[in-house]
C-alpha cells in the first residue's frame, strides 16, 4: 500500500476510534468515514506486520508520534476491553480459566470490537508477567485464579 497511505489510514482510524489498537481482522471498510483509496485495505494485518515483522521500520519514530504501539499484545486491549472480555468467557463458560491459545471468535456470541483478541494469551500475561496488575482487587472480584496452571490448549468458542 505504501506508507503514505498506511500512513493516512492509521491518522484517520485514530480519528475515529481514538487509538492505533487496530484489531488484527481489521479491513477498512467502503464507507463514507474512509477514503476511497483505502477502501479494502487490511489495516489489522498491516499492523500486525509493522508490529512483528519490522514493516515500515524506517517509519519508527514517525509512527512514535502517533502514539503507535509496538509491543504486540503488551496492553494492546485497554482494561475496560479486557475486563468486558472477560466477563462475557465467565458468562458462557462459566469460568476464567481461558486456554492459553483462545482467541475470541466472529459470533454473534461476542461484541464485535472484541473479535480476535487474544484472550488466551492476556490471560497468561496477567498470571505471569503481572499485566493489569493495578487491576487486581477486580481480577480478583470476578474470580480470577492468579495461580492456575490451566494451559490446555482450547481453540475457539
């Protein structure tokens, strides 16, 4: 696409949704929020390249200005999205005990903007590298087991 036009669609979806947090299923759609141009473009994906590929790299500090993200999956989803996550996999499942592979489906089951994340791995962050932990008397309030080994290796819902 170039990264002039990567470049445009990123400013305009910050525009829009307030954050470069473009979720990986992302495609810009034909409407009259986007250019024309930038009809189809895989912006998730294009992200997701930037993020772990090195695409666009000589764009870094470029890309900085923005408020870009380069740690994948770090704090990619803001609490609120998690913690709504989260309580949406209690309410199906009946628990948090979320296989570390699970990554929430396109369903009618789930609010779309969360389709995608990476639930699975959030999950393990938290448990192991202490993500959200200023959030932890909540984790705690919904049941969360801080101390679970449960990796089984669950696909979607």
């Amino acid at each position: 696409h170039g990264w002039e036009n990567v470049k445009r669609a990123l400013l305009k979806y910050k525009s829009l949704r307030g954050d470069l947090l473009v979720p990986y299923r992302f495609v810009i759609p034909e409407n009259a929020d986007w250019p024309e141009d930038l009809w189809g473009m895989k912006l998730g994906v294009t992200v997701n390249n930037i993020r772990n590929q090195g695409t666009y790299s000589t764009h870094r500090a470029e890309l900085e200005e923005m408020g870009f993200d380069f740690n994948p999956q770090r704090i990619v989803h803001g609490w609120e999205n998690v913690k709504r996550a989260l309580l949406k996999y209690k309410s199906l499942r009946g628990d948090l005990l979320v296989p570390y592979r699970f990554v929430i489906p396109e369903n009618a089951h789930w609010p779309e903007d969360l389709w995608g994340m990476n639930l699975g791995f959030t999950v393990n962050s938290i448990r192991n590298n202490r993500a959200y932990s200023a959030y932890r008397a909540e984790l705690e309030a919904m049941g969360f087991d801080f101390d679970s080994q449960s990796t089984a290796m669950g696909g979607r819902m």
